[in-house]
C-alpha cells in the first residue's frame, strides 16, 4: 500500500527538479554555448552580438570595434 505513494513522490520530485532546471537549460541554449564549453565569448564577439540584437547604435559599434582593435596591437 506504500508504494505506489513512494512512487507517487518519487515522480513529482523528479518532475520538480526537471522544471526547476528547465529555465537554465534555456539560458545555456541562447547563448549558444553550454557550461565548460571549449572558449569563453572574445569582446568583438559580444560587440557583434550586442549589435546584431540592436543594443548599440551602429556609431557605437564602429567606435568600440577601433578601440578594441587599437588595443590588440
């Protein structure tokens, strides 16, 4: 007669745990990229992804690609 209820717990406690990773699985995937992958993101990659979702402006882009540039010399 206890089983099925031990069961029962056991079911809802491992669907909670899948829900509760679910927004972090998202996270991972929207960056394009999961935990420990092989490099972290250059600034010139996060520049161009920060561009192409329209969070600069296209003057912004241009002056933080030179100063990034002048940098790497």
């Amino acid at each position: 007669m206890m089983m099925p209820i031990v069961m029962l717990i056991v079911i809802l406690v491992v669907l909670r745990l899948v829900f509760i990773a679910e927004p972090f699985r998202r996270l991972w995937w929207y960056r394009g990229e999961l935990p420990g992958s092989s490099h972290p993101d250059t600034a010139l990659e996060i520049l161009e992804w920060r561009y192409a979702k329209g969070e600069i402006t296209r003057d912004q882009y241009s002056q933080m690609r030179a100063d990034l540039e002048e940098s790497r010399r």
